[in-house]
C-alpha cells in the first residue's frame, strides 16, 4: 500500500508543471506522436507576431511541392515590399534574390519586406497569399487563429494561440523533414550583408534545433523552440513573456522539464486535439503595449531629443522596442 502511495506521489511529481510562473501561454509537445508535456492556457488567444512567419514559411513549402515555384524562382521586391517596417533586408524596388535564399532571410532575419515578396511571388498578391494561409490554418485545425498580413506586424484582426501554433509547428517538422535546416541556421548571407538569427536557444540551449520567435509590443516577447536529445524531439511554445532573457528562461525551463518527464508523458499524456480547453474562449487578445513598451517608448522619447539615430529603433507600427531589444527584432 505504501509502495503504491509512493509511486502515486512520484507520478504526480513528475507531472506537475514547471513552478516558475509565466506571462502567458505556454505548451511543450512531442511531434510526431502530438503528446504534450506540459500545457498553460493553450487556447487564450494572442498576437503572434513574427510567429506569422511559420505559416509563411509553411504555405510557401506547399507550393515548392506542388511545382508551381522552385528555389530558383525569382522573389522581386515591390513597391509594397520595400514599405514594410522593420526587421527588413531592404533591397531597393525592383532588386531580387531566389525563392530559398528568400526563405533564409524569412527566417533567420525575420525580414517583413521579404515576407512581402515570398507571398506575390508565389501567390501573385499579399491578398491571395493570406487567403492561401487561412485555409492551410483551417486544414491543420487551427480553430482560434485568422490572419490579416504575411509577416506579424500589429494588426487586430491577426491571432492565434499557443495550441494552434503547436500544430502548425508540427505539420512543419513532420511534412517538410527536408527544411529542417532552414530553421536551425544561425546566420545568412546576402551579397555583403551577414545577418544573424535572433533566436539565441540555437546557441545556449544543447540539442536547440529550431524553430522562430517574434516580437511586438503588443503580444510581448514569442518563441517556437525545437529541440532534440537522445532521439527524443521536443517543441515549447512560448508567448507573451516582458523580455529576451526570460522568453529563452521560459523556453529553456520548459524544454529541460519536458526531456525529464518524457517517459511519464508518454504514458499519461493527452494529444494536442484531446487537450482540454484551459481558458475561456474570449475573443479578445491580450494586449501587452503598456506592460512591455511603457517604459521603453517613454525613455525613446527623452533620447530622441538628444539624437535621431534612435529613430532607426522605432518601428512605425510598433512603437518603441522593449528595453533590449534591437532594430531589427522590434518588427
């Protein structure tokens, strides 16, 4: 009896969740099979942000396999394109670069003009592109999510949840095992200009392999976090933490947990259809503006008097970036 008590309670320590507590929501899963580890408020709807650029990404695929575009396609910066805020590659109206150095830069520099570009390359219009990716949404299940733009800049109407963003991460990593790749890359080149990813888990974290993270004032710091140990592949979706350091303290919390209770999960966890709804179904997100931004836009303010370079740091539709945060992640 005693013995059975104290697998009991061993059990229920394993499977409890991480203690420190978090700004949003949260879900750590297993890909193949869809077991999550570990999931807080999975269905409370947020702004994804730069996360947009997984279904981007994920669109983009579908069309390289179905032929109507190749890597070599020629992806041209229009007008459209090149007034997109930052993070930008910035080349001049009319300058190209092929479809998969284009994909590179989606990714790892996170760039909103090539988000652009990507969509009327392969769909002919930003508006045919974001039709495409509200039916890839609609077939993966993605019940809580709608997007309005193909990059993640603030937009009321753009939303998702962490739930949805796990399956969408999922349909990623098991359909397209061939881009891998894409999402480990620590940096990319284009002519001169070397750009470095801003998902800084590919180097602290061990076995990091992907995924994307984003960032606007409004939805806080996100993160999609791929790792791989022991042949065990783990996904954590983070969203709405107040900086940086604590969305990779999340993330990386979330990971290790999620390696050390992989076997109990196993046997007890539920699917990430079979997860029960753990927030209410507002239609409301969560705005993180003056939580995240307040201080930061009001100490931007104050700088901008003494020199304009800071206006390199504002993005227009944005606002000022948290503190710590650079250009070209304040998207």
């Amino acid at each position: 009896m005693l013995r059975h008590a104290g697998l009991s309670l061993l059990v229920g320590a394993i499977l409890v969740g991480p203690l420190v507590a978090s700004a949003g929501p949260a879900l750590v899963f297993e890909p193949y099979s869809g077991t999550v580890v570990y999931a807080e408020d999975a269905d409370a709807q947020w702004f994804p942000a730069s996360l947009t650029k997984l279904m981007t990404a994920y669109v983009t695929f579908q069309a390289l396999k179905a032929g109507t575009v190749t890597p070599g396609t020629k992806v041209i910066c229009s007008r459209a394109a090149a007034m997109q805020a930052p993070s930008k590659l910035g080349l001049p109206v009319g300058g190209s670069i092929t479809l998969d150095v284009a994909l590179k830069v989606l990714i790892v520099k996170s760039a909103n003009d090539v988000a652009v570009m990507i969509a009327e390359a392969v769909a002919g219009s930003q508006d045919a592109f974001i039709a495409r990716m509200n039916e890839a949404a609609q077939q993966l299940g993605m019940t809580r999510t709608h997007f309005a733009n193909v990059n993640g800049l603030p937009d009321e109407r753009q939303v998702t949840t962490a739930r949805d963003l796990a399956k969408l991460a999922r349909a990623i990593i098991v359909e397209f095992p061939e881009q891998a790749d894409l999402f480990s890359s620590i940096q990319v080149q284009v002519g001169k200009k070397i750009m470095r990813t801003h998902n800084s888990l590919l180097v602290s974290f061990p076995g990091a392999d992907g995924m994307k993270t984003g960032f606007i004032c409004e939805s806080g710091f996100n993160v999609v976090a791929s790792a791989t140990r022991d042949g065990r592949k783990l996904v954590a979706v983070v969203l709405g933490e107040p900086s940086i350091a604590s969305r990779n303290d999340r993330a990386t919390e979330l990971l290790e947990n999620g390696f050390r209770r992989y076997f109990w999960k196993s046997l007890f966890g539920s699917s990430l259809d079979g997860l029960a709804i753990q927030a209410s179904l507002s239609d409301s997100p969560t705005h993180l503006r003056d939580s995240v931004c307040g201080v930061a836009k009001t100490k931007s303010k104050l700088r901008r008097s003494a020199t304009s370079k800071l206006d390199a740091l504002e993005s227009p539709s944005s606002g000022a970036p948290a503190s710590g945060v650079s250009a070209s992640e304040a998207n």
